[in-house]
C-alpha cells in the first residue's frame, strides 16, 4: 500500500473495514425492502460470487468508498414503489469522506465536487432555487433513486470497481424499475449512463439525457437542459407530486 493510503490513522480506522459477504451486509441492515426479492434473484445470477469475493476483498485488504453500510444506501432511501426518478451515476467519490451511497451526493461539511457544483448552477438557472445542501437524502426521500452503475470504489482510484460485475447489478435494478407501470422518469447525463437506455420501454416510461455535468462536458449541452423542471411536468401530468428539488 502506498502512504498516500494511510496518511492518517483515522482514515485507517474509519475506512479499513471487514464484511463477510454482501449479502450478509444486507441482512445485518434489516434488508433492503421492497428490493430484496430482485437481489435474491441478482444473488442467484453467475457473477454475483465473484463480484462479493473482489469487493470483500478490497474492502478487508485496502480503503474503500462509501462504507459499507452505505454501499445499498440509494435502495434503502428510495424503495422499488416509491420510485418516480432515477439519476443515474457512474461510480461513488473516491476522495476521504466523500461517498455517502448517493450519487452525485456529499454529505454536509464537504467541498462539493465538480460535477455536483454544476448540478446546482443548472438547478438555480432552470427553477431559480439556489440548492443549500450538498446532501441529497432529501431527493432519496421523495421517490428519486440516485443510482451510481458502480456502487464501490478504491481510495484514489477512479473506476477501480469497474467491470467486476457491478454494471449487471446496476442493469438488473433498472430492469425492475423498467417493470413498474407507473411512468419513471430516467435521468441519463453522459455517455455511460446512456448504455442503460436500451433496457428502458420508453412506451411508458420517459428518457431525458444530456451530457455528464462534469467541467468537461457540462457546457456541451448540460447547462441549458433543464431536467429539473421537465421531471416536475412529466410527474405533475401522471399525476403525481413533483419533486422539491
């Protein structure tokens, strides 16, 4: 391991953690709700072993992100029946207390990220709310899944995680919601996420993509696209309540 990783001992402490299993770490938190029977079923699926040996194993052997508790954070907060959003991401913050198990999200007392900063200004542009709270449990709670493709990361290490056997998890979930009859509206920013978009019968649920709010693309077409008040009017015209963004 490099210093870098172990520059403090809280960080070592706090981030250096042991599971059995993660399935195991879903029953010791109670479950996950309505989303258990389709992760019973993800568990019985060819990868899902070798996706649980790999993350234990970087999680007992090195400094990951989020904690384990929070790696099912996003189902959790936002159950399968309660979903009328879904944000997609691509994998947690790989920076010391940074991924809270949301996407996009940082928990209070954080500087906010990049991408999330460039959230905010298109926020405050399309609806004129000026977003005080880097924390986005409050979204979570109303029916927006913040769903990241990869739910681990390594210390440092960007898209560590990737191609381990997380983007099956995540495409499986977005099969689920696919099922629901009551329309979703699908949050895809960038090219990533877009590789989701064939699983999505767009008959009765609606697709709203643009480029990642990343600095590096997010004057390509992510300012000026105003998903925040097209989520609201496809909700409010299905019936539904819209989001307090």
């Amino acid at each position: 391991m490099s210093k870098e990783l172990f520059n403090s001992e809280e960080i070592k402490r706090d981030n250096l953690l042991t599971f059995s299993s993660l399935t195991a770490l879903i029953s010791d938190n109670k479950g996950i709700g309505d989303w258990d029977t389709i992760f019973h079923k993800i568990s019985l699926k060819e990868g899902w072993s070798g996706l649980n040996d790999q993350v234990v194993d970087a999680y007992c052997t090195g400094i990951c992100y989020p904690k384990p508790e929070f790696i099912f954070r996003a189902l959790r907060l936002c159950q399968l029946s309660d979903v009328k959003v879904v944000i997609v991401g691509q994998d947690p913050y790989h920076g010391v207390g940074q991924a809270n198990g949301l996407s996009f999200s940082v928990d209070e007392g954080n500087k906010i990220p990049p991408s999330l900063r460039n959230i905010f200004v298109e926020l405050e542009d399309d609806l004129g709310l000026p977003r005080r709270s880097s924390d986005l449990s409050d979204w979570a709670l109303q029916g927006v899944l913040l769903l990241n493709s990869v739910l681990t990361v390594g210390h440092g290490r960007a898209g560590s995680h990737s191609k381990w056997g997380w983007e099956e998890v995540t495409s499986m979930i977005i099969e689920a919601i696919n099922e629901k009859e009551r329309g979703v509206c699908f949050v895809l920013w960038g090219g990533y996420a877009l590789k989701l978009a064939p699983l999505i019968d767009t008959s009765r649920h609606t697709i709203l993509s643009a480029p990642h709010p990343s600095p590096l693309s997010s004057y390509r077409g992510f300012f000026g696209s105003k998903p925040f008040s097209q989520i609201n009017k496809i909700l409010q015209s299905s019936g539904m309540s819209p989001i307090v963004w």
